[in-house]
C-alpha cells in the first residue's frame, strides 16, 4: 500500500532554469575572461582549459567560437588595436597644432588607464599567435605619420625646414609612449597634468619651458605664444 506524502512548500516551488547566454552574449564574455588572462599570465602561460573554467563552460565552446587559443587572441589584440588607433585618430581634429599633439598624448594615457590589460597585451611582444609587436609598432607608426604631417605645416608656417618634422615625430612620439608607460605604473600625478607637461616639454623645450603648463583649448595660445603676440 503506497502512502501519499504531503507536499511542502519546498516540493512545490519549481526550480528556475538559469538563462542561457546567446552567442553574442558567449563570445564577448570569453573575450573578457581571456583579455584578463592574457593580461595577466601572457599568451604562452594562459591555457585554454583555464580560460573555459573562469568562463564556466567546457573547452569545446571556446573552440566552437574562436577555433582555438590563438584565434582568441588574435581576435583579442584585434579589438584592441582599433580601439586605440580611434581614439588617436579622433584627437586629431582641425584645431590649433599644440592642441591636437596634445590630445594624442591624452588620448594615449586614457587608453592606457581605461584598458590596461589590453595595453598589456599589445605591450608582451610576439607569441606563437601572430606578429603582435609588429601591430603596435605599426599603429606607432601610423601615430607618428599624422604627427609628422602635423609638425611638418607648422614648421613650414615658422619658416623652419619640414624636412626635419619626421625627426621631431619620432621624438615626440617616442617620448610620450615611454612617459605612459612609465605613468602605468605610477599613476601619478593625474593623465592630464602628465599630458600638459608632455607637451610642454615638447613644444617649448627646456629653454622655454613655460612656469605652470595646463590643458589648452582648440583654440587657445599658449603662454609662449601669448609672449610672442605682446
């Protein structure tokens, strides 16, 4: 003889699925979970079973969405590049030259700050995925192209020989990528006291280094060229 057991609350309340990721929903959460991996441990160290835990799937879904760790990756420093090379492209609108070597810096410290591991990742140098040094170099080069051009006309305005504008390109840009590093680290003083010391420095040089240097406008003179104007 069978005896009915009563039914508690608790048999009563039915469990909830827990909702599925879309594909899209999928993709960009491993993107997240592996840019903070790479970050981390690098390329080589960073394995795709660890990547599937912190992401709590199996390795098959990793594999079903990128093909492998590589693909991963390189989808990975992909997203990264174009990120920085719009923020770089965006700074450097039609204003007055000082400004818009200034905004590159600015735009490069705010990358930096936003997306450190993603800066990271650009920064660890080629791996078994692909030439990834080869890419930042190449973005740097790009940077320095429109920052040449830049210098370049305002060389020609002053009566200064352009020629020299590519060596002044590779300067600038060459010292306010290793200053952002350098402030990566630090994070002192705020990016944008580093960004107007940056541009001080390069737009003034040390015999012209103004007293307290600050943010410009589009606009806006600078006190040297206030100087020059009085």
């Amino acid at each position: 003889m069978t005896v009915d057991r009563p039914t508690t609350k608790a048999d009563q309340v039915q469990r909830v699925p827990r909702a599925r990721m879309t594909g899209p929903q999928r993709r960009h959460q491993l993107i997240e979970v592996a840019r903070g991996l790479f970050a981390e441990k690098g390329f080589e160290a960073t394995a795709v079973e660890e990547i599937a835990q912190r992401a709590g799937v199996s390795k098959p879904v990793v594999y079903e969405h990128f093909g492998g760790k590589e693909g991963l990756y390189a989808v990975i420093v992909d997203r990264e590049m174009e990120t920085l090379l719009e923020m770089i492209t965006s700074s450097l609108s039609k204003n007055r030259s000082r400004y818009r070597v200034q905004q590159v810096a600015l735009a490069l410290l705010t990358y930096m700050e936003d997306r450190t591991d993603g800066f990271q990742i650009l920064m660890r140098g080629p791996s078994t995925a692909g030439g990834d040094a080869g890419k930042y170099s190449s973005l740097l080069n790009d940077a320095i192209s429109q920052v040449e051009h830049i210098l370049g006309s305002d060389f020609e305005r002053r009566g200064r020989d352009p020629a020299l504008a590519p060596l002044y390109a590779q300067a600038l840009v060459g010292m306010v990528t290793s200053t952002a590093q350098w402030w990566l680290d630090v994070r002192e003083p705020s990016k944008e006291v580093v960004a107007a010391h940056l541009v001080n420095l390069c737009w003034n040089g040390l015999v012209n280094l103004e007293d307290d240097p600050h943010l410009v406008g589009p606009n806006e003179p600078s006190e040297s060229e206030k100087k020059r104007q009085t």
